[in-house]
C-alpha cells in the first residue's frame, strides 16, 4: 500500500492542526510517495530504534516524539545520534511523527491513561483548541470509581504501569483521594490548571525541583510517573492501525517496537 494512504487515515484519528503551536508534527525524515509493506510504531526515534527498524526491513517508522524536536546544528556522523539520520536515508525509512496532536485528540494518549487507571468523566485539563464550536484541550480530569487513599494510589499507578520508581510531591500521603488528573509526557506547567478543576492530585512526568517546592507551597499532590509511562502509545496505535488494515484491506504488517528507550535505571 502507499504511505500517503496510511497517513491520510492516521490524520483522520490524529489531525495535524490539533497539535500546540510549533509542535514539529509530521513528517521529518524521507518521503510518503512510496509503497510500504512494514510499519513500525516506536516512542522515540533512537540509533537502537533505527538499528532495529533496519534489521525489521521498515518502510515506515511512526513515533511519538519527534526526532528533529529541535533545529539540527549540522549532519556530521561521526556521533550516534547524527548517523542514525544518514541510516534511515540509506535504507530507505520515513519517519513521521504525531506529538501533543496524540495528547490532545479525543481517544488519544490521554484517554488511554484514564482507562487504564478507571479515571471516568474526564475533560481536559487545559483548552488548547476550539474546532466547529468543540473545544480540545491537553491532558485529562476526572474521579475514581471510588475514593482511595494517596498512598494507596501510587501503589497503584506503580503497578499499571510496571514502574521500577516514581515520585511523590505531598506532605499527606495519607489523605484520601478521588479527582485525578493526568498528562503524559512533562506536563507540570498544567498542574495549576489541573488544581483549580478540582483535582486531589496530579500524575504528569519531568517534574523540575523547584516547581515541585512550588506544588508543596501550594497544597498539591503531585505524582511524577515519569515520560517513559507514555511508551503505551505503541500497543495502543497498533491496535487502532490493525482495526483499519482490517476494515481497508490492507496489504501491511504493523508491529510495535521492542526497544525499551527509557533512559533511566533505579536502584
């Protein structure tokens, strides 16, 4: 089948313009005018990723997060992270990228998390767009089926989400629980937003230490999960393309990634 096919009906789930402003979504690497047998879906694009997509035999690599997040300096090979550019070239491999539009779109990343967690009448934290009269925003609120204590609910998110650590930002661990916000990826210049829509506490990543005093100094609990809690967007996109191999016919294999790009290890 050709790319521009395949992407046509993954804009149709993941638009381009419900992305932030100057969020580089898209295509970043090669070209979509040309026929694909193997799609890949990966979170980030990393020289293992790459090794792994070539050994694959992937016509089409789509991430997460972008490759190119900000302007190259040069193309010069001699560093990993650069060759790995030269590779997907060589070998032929688009790479395309679908950012905070995955974040923001209904049944997106997002959604996904309050599924997982039991999350129910949710809305967005924070508007980002408003299309046809419907508003859009990044990140997601709502209730638990029941309350449960904070400490009881790190437990938790730990095990949906198989983490070795995470962090909590709270004085009371003990207090119960109800209202939950969440946003993947570094989300903590929502959690005022996430605050005055009522949340009890927030599950974001990338917390920075002195936003985490000023979450403290303002009452707030905060759960930092991490980025890497995000790497659900593959079994999850594979999925979605799978219904629609199925519901078009199409002659191509989708898998996920196998590489575990989490750059962090706890003892």
């Amino acid at each position: 089948m050709l790319a521009t096919t395949f992407i046509e009906r993954f804009e149709q789930h993941f638009p381009l313009n419900m992305a932030e402003a100057g969020d580089p979504v898209g295509l970043h690497v090669g070209t979509l005018n040309k026929e694909i047998k193997r799609v890949m879906i990966t979170l980030d694009v990393r020289p293992e990723v790459v090794a792994e997509a070539i050994a694959k035999e992937v016509d089409l690599l789509v991430a997460k997060h972008p490759p190119i997040f900000r302007p190259l300096k040069d193309l010069v090979i001699d560093a990993p992270q650069q060759q790995m550019y030269a590779d997907l070239l060589r070998h032929d491999i688009a790479v395309y990228a679908a950012h905070t539009n995955m974040d923001i779109v209904h049944d997106g990343l997002n959604d996904w998390f309050c599924e997982l967690l039991e999350i129910e009448n949710t809305t967005y934290i924070t508007k980002t767009h408003e299309i046809d009269g419907e508003s859009f925003g990044i990140g997601r609120v709502g209730d638990l089926p029941t309350p449960i204590t904070l400490e009881n609910f790190v437990y938790q998110v730990k095990e949906t989400f198989a983490l070795d650590g995470l962090r909590l930002i709270s004085h009371s661990p003990e207090k119960m629980i109800q209202r939950v916000a969440i946003c993947g990826g570094s989300g903590e210049k929502f959690y005022r937003d996430a605050q005055a829509a009522g949340a009890d506490v927030y599950i974001t990543g990338d917390v920075y230490y002195h936003t985490a005093h000023d979450m403290i100094a303002d009452g707030f609990s905060v759960i930092d999960a991490g980025h890497y809690i995000e790497s659900l967007c593959k079994e999850k996109i594979v999925s979605l393309c799978n219904e629609w191999k199925k519901a078009y016919n199409w002659d191509v294999e989708i898998i996920e990634s196998m590489e575990n790009t989490n750059p962090f290890t706890y003892y």
